[in-house]
C-alpha cells in the first residue's frame, strides 16, 4: 500500500535549515531548508522555507505556492513579485533571482 498522506499540515511541518552560501547572501543571516514529500514520474514535490533576509539564487524549472510568509521575489529583467500565501508562481530553469524575505517563507514547490 502507497501512502498517501504526504503531510498532515505544511505549515508546520518540521524541516532542518541551513545557513545560505556566502557567497548568495546579499542582507542578513538567511538560512533555508528543503524536503522533498514525493516523486512523481520524475517530478518531484517539496518544502522550501527561507528566513528573514535577501539572498540570490539561480532557479530551476518549478511551479510554487506560497503557503506562509511573505517576501518578494525579483528577476533581472526587473520583474518583481510580492509574495504571500496563496501566490503561485512559475519559474524557469537559469531565472536569475532575487529573494527579499519579510517573514519566512514557505512554499510547497512541483519541478
């Protein structure tokens, strides 16, 4: 038998953080963490979370919801996106971000 409840509430699901590279870090002490939930054909599903701060970050191809926190999100192109819970976003592979983190925030991604 498969499982099938991947989490009970995403919100507070447990997740270990880790301090960002130096090298990404533009303000602050962020630090992240990531679980992956599933597998899907080659797709997997997931947790992310980012901590107070702003930090740079080259994406992958993957469709987010925000399910708590808030930010912004800024692309080269000048693109900004105000983020909070309920926002869905696309990102594509080699979009060159900006992450400005209010409070943190977490997203259930699919890529």
């Amino acid at each position: 038998m498969t499982q099938r409840l991947l989490a009970d509430d995403v919100t507070r699901l447990p997740l270990d953080h880790e301090p960002l590279p130096g090298d990404e870090v533009e303000d602050g002490s962020p630090t992240a963490a990531v679980r992956t939930l599933d597998t899907l054909g080659g797709v997997e599903v997931g947790v992310w979370e980012m901590t107070v701060g702003t930090a740079r970050d080259t994406e992958v191809d993957e469709v987010f919801v925000v399910v708590a926190g808030s930010g912004t999100v800024e692309f080269e192109d000048g693109e900004r996106l105000r983020l909070g819970p309920g926002t869905v976003v696309r990102l594509r592979a080699g979009d060159r971000t900006r992450w400005l983190v209010d409070e943190p925030l977490r997203k259930v991604w699919v890529a």
